[in-house]
C-alpha cells in the first residue's frame, strides 16, 4: 500500500492502517508542525515528510493507493460560530486536499472533518469528491464523544448502529501526579450529571466544566493551557486529563506523543484522529475483491 496523507499531524493514519493489518509499502506525509512530526519520527521513522501542502506537486504520487486527510477545522467548527469563516478560512486548506485528489487519481480516498460544519460547506465537500459522508461518533469506538463526518470511497459497513460501553473511568490513570488536581474551590458535585461540577476559576465557562468519570469525555480539542485541558472528577477532586488519558481517548497507544512538553501533546492529541475509527474504515479494504 502506497499512502499519501495531507495534515499527517501525528500519523494517526499510520496507526490505523498498522492496527487494521494493512502492510504499508510508503508512506508519504505533509505537516509543518515541528511536534507533530518529532512523534511522527519517533513512532514511525520510515516516513517521509514533505512540509507544507500549498508548495507540493502532488503529481510525482499519481497511482498512489491511498489518500488520507482531515484538513484543519477552526473555521467549520461550531465552536467558532460567531467568527467562523467557513471554507474561505483556515479551512479552505480542503482545496489543496482536492488538488491532491486530482493529481493522484487515488484507488482509495478517505477525507475527514467536523460534522458540526453548515450544510453548504458539507455539499461543496461532497460535489467536490464525488460522495456523501459518513457520520461517525468516536463514542461508538471509544470513551470520547467526537462526532465527525468522513468522505471514501472504500465500501464499509456504516458504524453508526455500533456501541461502546467504555465510559472515563474506564481510561482513567491510577496514582495520577498531584500537579494535574485543581486546588481551587468548586460547586457541589451532582454525580448524576455529565458535567458534575464547576471550578470557581477565571475563563470562559467550558473551562470551568468537570466531568463524571462515569460517562464519556466530551470532545477533546487543542490545548494552549490556561485550564484548557478536559477535566474530570478523581475521588472526589477535579483534576485535569493526563496526556496517557487523552492518548486512550483517541484510542493511541500509551505514551505515543511522549518527548514533547505536555502543552503539545494535549495539542497534537486534540489534532488528531481516533485511530479506532479510521482503522475500521480502512480496514474494509481488506474484504474488496
């Protein structure tokens, strides 16, 4: 399998194919971010990275089996409502993704972004790949609620009818270092509530959100910390989500973003895929005569 994958981040697509037993022959990746690419080479050295998708010639990969991307999402995403500029923002990177899909004429495609987009943004997406997409929720892969829409051609049994019972307790770290629990005060907690508590801190309100361990972990996003991380409820204290609990909840190996500060594994987490998800696309290759 020859792959070529636009706004790799952290590789997330390479543990896919890897987990679903996909042999890769090349893989061929475009990132600028200097992090991401440091755990991209410490996982996966063997790969080749290209930099910025905006000077590649994507034709020297034509016949290429297999094109992966989730361009960026600031300006799709409902969580930017206010300012949210659509495909003419950060997001008009898609554009470089269809340039590659033109220029490769992949067997195989498989593009990614956030299912909360507006509808005239989803249909430009779609006429401009030939398909519709797939919802998916990372909820029905893993203990994160991450609703996302995903465009291929690779035929598959939709997993929108799936169920996963793994909830964050069931990802949660034990003996978790004293420096990630908020020593601040907090409303009393209602323990048959998502968000079972409030942190009396400064910020916006999502900050200030602690979740039960017994239901499944919001969205997880980038963080540049100032109490962006996801927090949680830990015997009675909240605390902040380790970097290993955000890799579980991304369905990552334990520690694949390690060698970086703990501000940018958060972000190249939240960045990321959940592998879980896309290895069960890409894994429908396998059953296609």
């Amino acid at each position: 399998m020859r792959v070529l994958s636009l706004f790799d981040g952290i590789s997330c697509g390479m543990v896919a194919l890897e987990r679903a037993g996909i042999p890769v022959e090349k893989y061929v990746a475009y990132e600028i971010e200097p992090n991401a690419i440091k755990i991209s080479n410490k996982n996966y050295p063997q790969i080749e990275h290209c930099g910025d998708v905006t000077t590649a010639d994507f034709t020297q990969y034509r016949g290429f089996d297999l094109l992966i991307g989730g361009s960026p999402c600031q300006s799709l995403s409902i969580t930017q409502s206010k300012t949210r500029q659509n495909l003419d923002g950060k997001s008009k990177l898609f554009f470089e993704f269809v340039r590659a899909f033109e220029e490769v004429k992949p067997k195989y495609f498989l593009f990614e972004n956030v299912a909360s987009m507006k509808d005239e943004c989803k249909q430009v997406i779609s006429e401009c790949l030939g398909c519709e997409p797939i919802f998916i929720n990372s909820s029905n892969f893993s203990a994160q609620e991450r609703p996302r829409l995903y465009w291929t051609n690779i035929p598959m049994k939709y997993a929108t009818t799936m169920s996963h019972k793994q909830v964050l307790e069931d990802i949660m770290q034990k003996d978790v270092d004293e420096k990630y629990f908020y020593t601040c005060s907090f409303d009393e907690p209602d323990m048959s509530a998502p968000v079972c508590t409030n942190l009396h801190i400064k910020g916006h309100d999502i900050l200030k959100r602690v979740m039960n361990p017994k239901y499944k972990c919001h969205t997880l996003t980038t963080c540049g910390g100032g109490n962006t991380q996801k927090k949680v409820m830990d015997n009675g204290r909240p605390r902040k989500l380790t970097p290993v609990e955000y890799e579980r909840l991304q369905t990552l190996p334990d520690n694949y973003t390690a060698g970086v500060s703990n501000t940018a594994r958060y972000t190249a987490i939240g960045n990321g895929w959940t592998v879980d998800v896309i290895a069960h696309i890409l894994g429908a290759m396998k059953n296609i005569k």
